[in-house]
C-alpha cells in the first residue's frame, strides 16, 4: 500500500508561524498540559499540529500508549496507533528529545500526520529520528499521571 501523500503546507503559512511564540494548550481528562511550540525550528511540524488542534481533530481522541519512563501517545483516529490525518508531512530540524519534549510520532522518515508524543525523561536516541516540536511548560505532572485510554478533550492556543 502507498503512503498517504504529503500534506500541503504553503512556506507563506510556515513564515507566518516562524518566530511567534504559540502555546498550545492541552485539555486532557487528567487535567492541563501547556506546551510551548517550537515555531522557528519545525514550522511546517507547527502549523499542522495547529491546524488539526484548531479543527477539532484531537477532541476526545485517547492516549493510546503509555510506556512509563518513555512517552505518552496520542492523536490516532483508530486509537491503536495506525491512524492518521490521511497525509504524511516531512521531517524536520533534528532537536534533542528532553523530559518533557513533544514529538511527531512516525512509522519512518517524512511520516508523520497526527500521533504526537511527550517524553517522561531524556531520549537521546530518538533525536534524528523524530521531529520535536514542543516542550512542555506547564503540567508535566498530567503527562506523569497520564495512562492508556485518557482523553484529549480538546486543544487550543495561544499566540503572541
């Protein structure tokens, strides 16, 4: 079966997001989770994680995995991580994956879609594999408490 084909993201839409400080915030059934987006380093990652946050793709989606002191994943329609947006987007800037580092889950290079994770401690070994594209600011003990099957009730954000 061929990949789904690549999103279109226009460089205007990715220029109007570089520089802008953008924090999306997550309402979970766990409670809130703010993360500020890396909008310089991965705009194009940015701008489709605000444009299916801003639809409502991820309202009541689950956490569909949750491996302790790795990540927490969520955003797949199917909620057994082989879902998506029905486009792939290319991969970005290669930034190390910390405690509380959100990434752009992927089943391989220019992959991702809509799964995104949050790592609970350092990755090293995802950096220049994954695309990060936020950290968590607030509520990194939501991320903590988080387990399988808890619901993004909605996402929305702020922008300065």
């Amino acid at each position: 079966m061929a990949p789904p084909p690549p999103a279109y993201i226009s460089a205007d839409s990715a220029l109007s997001v570089t520089g802008k400080s953008i924090t999306a915030h997550i309402k979970t059934s766990r409670g809130d989770i703010d993360v500020e987006l890396f909008t310089s380093q991965t705009p194009l990652t940015v701008i489709n994680f605000f444009k299916l946050a801003s639809s409502g793709f991820y309202n009541n989606l689950s956490f569909h995995r949750v491996v302790p002191d790795f990540v927490i994943q969520g955003g797949d329609p199917n909620g057994d991580g082989s879902g998506g947006p029905g486009y792939t987007i290319p991969s970005e800037d290669r930034l190390p994956f910390e405690r509380g580092t959100m990434g752009i889950a992927t089943a391989g290079f220019d992959t991702g879609g809509s799964q995104f994770f949050i790592c609970h401690s350092a990755q090293p070994h995802l950096r220049g594999n994954y695309t990060a594209f936020g950290k968590v600011v607030s509520g990194m003990q939501v991320v903590d408490a988080i387990s399988a099957g808890d619901i993004i009730l909605s996402i929305h954000f702020s922008i300065k």
